[in-house]
C-alpha cells in the first residue's frame, strides 16, 4: 500500500529553466509566450488583491465561472480589450495598455 501514498516530486523550476533555455527552440517559443503569461499574471494577481472568487467575478461581469477560468488560463483565444476592462473592473482596477519601445540590441 505504500506505492499508493503521495509522494511529491521534487521541482525547481528556476533551475529547470536554466537547463531548458540552453535549447534555442525552447528559448524562442517561451520568450514568444512571456506577453500572455504576463497578462494571466496580472489578472490572478488583481483577483486576489480584489478577495474575490472567479465565481463572484463571473457574476459581476455577466458570465461563466468557466469563461473567468479561460480567461485566466490563457486559453486558445485571445480577450477583447472589452473583456478586459470588464475584468479590471469587477476586481477594482483599471486597465492600463502601453505599448513600450522594443530595446536595441547590444552592440558587441
């Protein structure tokens, strides 16, 4: 019966990520994701802060507990700038959009 028990496997994900990124292919399609993990960062962030559930979120938009769990796994479709002030709004925020100068690469 000990092979049932839970046994947690050990995961550093700093040190996963060193290793990976040495893979240009890798690199490539992570640094292309960093925008959408970015964006799901700051919803569940703003979630949390806001104490609310994704249920009292749904709510108060008008829509699904499942469509705020889409929403904020960074499913196949990307939000509509609508949806997002929606969102921003329930949790108490603002929605802010820049769009920042891409820096010059380093001349060696």
């Amino acid at each position: 019966m000990d092979d049932l028990k839970y046994q947690p496997v050990e995961h550093n994900h700093e040190e996963f990520l060193r290793k990976a990124m040495v893979n240009k292919e890798f690199k490539a399609g992570y640094e292309a994701l960093g925008p959408k993990y970015a964006l799901i960062r700051e919803l569940l962030a703003a979630r949390q802060r806001s104490g609310m559930t994704q249920e009292a979120v749904a709510l108060k938009i008008g829509t699904s507990k499942s469509a705020i769990s889409r929403l904020e796994s960074g499913s196949k479709h990307t939000p509509s700038v609508a949806t997002l002030r929606k969102y921003a709004d329930a949790v108490g925020c603002e929605l802010e959009i820049k769009l920042i100068k891409k820096k010059e690469p380093q001349k060696i």
